[in-house]
C-alpha cells in the first residue's frame, strides 16, 4: 500500500535550523494535532469543548506508551488566519508534562485549516524511515480552501510510511466534515472514530492512541465466512485471497432491495499490518442510476476500505459510478463473528 520514499538527506545544522523531528531510530514517532479553533468554545452537556477536550488529552497521555510524542495545534492565536498553526511541543521523548501544560493554556479563537495542519506536521515527521503517525483531533470543517480528502491520497502517493488516525468531536455524522475526515483517515490506513461527548472523547483517544501497538496478523485465511456489522449492514466475506477480496452486505432499506457486493483488489501492507481494499459495490437499486452498466448493473460505485491490523473493523468510503473526486459517503464496520452454519 505504501512505499518508502526518502525525501532528503537532512544535517544537523538543517535539523536545527527548521526544527524538524530528529528521530530516534528504535521508536516510532506520533504528533498530537489538536483544533483550538473558535468553535472549541462550543459547549457539551454545558462544559466546553475545550475543557472536555484537555482532560481527555491528560487521560490519553498517563497511559501512552507509544513512542515519541509531540504537539500541534491550529487556530490558537488569531482570529481569520490560516497560516495559525504551531508546533507546541517538538516530538521527543518524555514529553507529557510539556503537552498537558501547553494544552491547558490553549485559548481557542481562529479557523480550521486541517489540511496545512497535517501537511505541517508530516513534514516535521519526515525526516526518518521509521513509521510516523498524527492523532488530529477536529470538531469541524476544513475553513481554509483545502480538501483533507485529497491530502490523505497526496500523502498515500509520496510513499511516506505515515498514517493519519483522526477523532471527530461532536461531528454530525453524514456532514461534510464527517465525510472529509473520515477521508483523510482512510487514504492513509488510518482509524476514524467519532466523539459525541466527553466519555467518547476520551476512549476514542485512548483508542487511537493503541491502534500502533496491536499485534499484526500472520494470515488472513480465517476471514472467509467472518461478518461485520457495518454502515450498510452485515458484509459477509465469501473470498479473501493474497490480492482479492469480494463479499456480500445486506444494505439499510426494509425490503433489501438495496443489498448487494462488493468485489476488487485488496493489499496488505508489510509494515503496519494494515490491508487496503480497492474496488466496487454493486446493488439491484441504489440512490443513483450510473448510465453504463458494471456486472449486469445500473447501480454500482468504486469503494475502499482499510481494514486495521487485527481486522477487527475497517473504515472508508465510496462514490455513485466510479465519479471520483470528494467521496460519496462513509462506509466502516466492526467484526462481530464468523458466519452462521448453513442447513
């Protein structure tokens, strides 16, 4: 799924000069990225966002054993400005006290520029092979005339070893920022998981906080036959080989009329554990009819799906025809067991 890129040879010098992350080969390296837009002011069962949000970065941090850890943050300092994003505390080991002391300090008031957000903090990650990780946490849209959907696939293609795992807080699910999000957490093999309040706050980052340090899987032969309970019902898997994947799933509408399969490549990534499947969804009915016609359909759409390394749940998404571009919706699901036995 992804290939490793070197980007630059960087001196020390050069290291000093930009501040840029100077790996330790032996650990992988993780950058908190944290919305402290206006909108963090917004309140929760009358406590606000951001306040709800510091706590859980403090339960988050008194159990990480993740490796090196730094902070960033956007929309902090000024009001209308995209280019608000700073780097609070460098990645390095040891560094809780300094994130739960700058996090404490955040005083939302600006926009919400997602996108240049990560983009930044991939850079200061860059500077090592050694797999790099950003937990983003976002209560809202991209503000700042960027797509996070495209940057997730941008990302993907330069081959870095990176993976964006992102919390939605109290995120309308179905909206633009539910489907950017959700996205950008996909196109890089990252989990998207979402927070209503501050009890989902706090297990969605303790969540992604261990998604790096469960085991991977040897094999994946034991998926055929396994379900998972999903945004458009029960997937059932009927073939799972080194390189395709194909299933059935029983969609949402009461008479069935909308179930269908899905079918195409699928990829494992050596590094992670990770497996990316790329291809299509087929239905008798769906909300869109495509003018051509895939395997005997009007309606069918392109899906992809990045199943976690224990292939206990999957996140992505999808599109009507194979159009392309922003996706359709969302499409995620959790194993809930294999199979029942025929007659």
């Amino acid at each position: 799924m992804k290939q490793r890129l070197l980007l630059g040879l960087l001196s020390a010098a050069a290291l000093a000069a930009t501040g840029l992350y100077a790996a330790n080969a032996k650990r992988p390296a993780t950058m908190l990225v944290l919305d402290a837009s206006g909108s963090m002011w917004g309140q929760i069962d009358g406590k606000p966002k951001i306040a709800i949000a510091r706590e859980a970065v403090g339960i988050m941090l008194s159990g990480w054993q993740g490796g090196d850890l730094g902070l960033m943050a956007y929309g902090h300092n000024r009001k209308g400005d995209c280019n608000d994003i700073e780097v609070l505390q460098p990645v390095g080991a040891n560094t809780a006290a300094g994130i739960r002391k700058q996090v404490d300090a955040l005083n939302p008031m600006g926009m919400t520029p997602i996108s240049a957000s990560v983009r930044q903090a991939a850079a200061q990650l860059r500077s090592t092979e050694q797999k790099a990780t950003v937990i983003l946490v976002s209560d809202g849209e991209e503000t700042c005339s960027a797509d996070p959907c495209a940057l997730g696939k941008e990302l993907e293609s330069t081959g870095v070893d990176f993976t964006a795992h992102v919390v939605g807080f109290d995120i309308q699910k179905g909206s633009k920022a539910h489907r950017q999000l959700q996205c950008l957490a996909a196109n890089t093999g990252g989990r998207y998981v979402d927070a209503r309040n501050a009890g989902e706050l706090n297990r969605a980052l303790t969540s992604v906080a261990s998604s790096e340090q469960t085991a991977p899987r040897d094999t994946d032969s034991d998926l055929v036959g396994r379900i998972y309970d999903t945004t458009f019902g029960r997937l059932t898997i009927e073939a799972w080989s080194k390189d395709r994947m194909a299933g059935r799933y029983a969609g949402t509408a009461s008479d069935g009329s909308d179930a269908g399969r899905i079918e195409g490549a699928v990829t494992r990534d050596a590094r992670d554990g990770s497996a990316s499947f790329d291809g299509h969804w087929f239905a008798k009915s769906a909300g869109q009819r495509c003018d051509t016609q895939k395997n005997g359909t009007h309606y069918w759409g392109s899906a992809t799906l990045i199943f976690n390394r224990a292939r206990s749940e999957f996140q992505g998404y999808w599109d009507y025809c194979g159009a392309g571009g922003a996706p359709e919706g969302s499409w995620h699901g959790a194993l809930i067991g294999p199979a029942p036995s025929g007659p």
